[in-house]
C-alpha cells in the first residue's frame, strides 16, 4: 500500500469535504485475520492519523464521526483518526 500516495487522496478530501482539517500525523499499517486453519494472513490496511482541527469545529454541522465514516466509504479501508 503506497502510503504517500494515500496520504493524498486523504489531504484532497479534507480540503474538499472538512476544510480546515490539516494532516498531523499519517501512517497505514496492514492488519490481519485468522484463517481457518488458527494461522494470522494478510487481511488489508488500516489508516491511523492525527489531524487538527479547525479553531470553529465544534460550530461546524460536521463531526469527527462523519469525517472517518467518509474517509473509510471512499477509500474501502479503516479510518482510526485522532483529533488534536
């Protein structure tokens, strides 16, 4: 998973979508899942990032729940997002 290329995808929807919200932190880690057999496999990927929020975002009809629901409905994969 190219994450510089997430990264800006990411970036593209916030300044479309969340304007005011900029990127603090970005990784993507792969996760895992169990198979049948007990053994862990590749499963997919999970975004972890730290953003900052703009100084009116508690006034803004937009919450940090519709934010990573729309991250994660774009891009197919897990949102865990921290808000600074």
């Amino acid at each position: 998973m190219d994450e510089n290329r997430l990264k800006k995808i990411v970036t593209k929807i916030l300044d479309t979508s969340f304007e005011g919200f900029t990127i603090r932190e970005f990784r993507v880690l792969p996760t895992q899942k169990l198979d049948e057999e007990g053994n862990w496999v590749p499963d997919s990927h999970t975004i972890f990032m730290g953003l900052n929020r703009p100084a009116n975002f508690y006034l803004q009809k937009q919450g940090e729940w519709d934010l990573t629901r729309q991250l994660e409905q774009v891009l197919g994969l897990e949102v865990v997002a921290d808000f600074f």
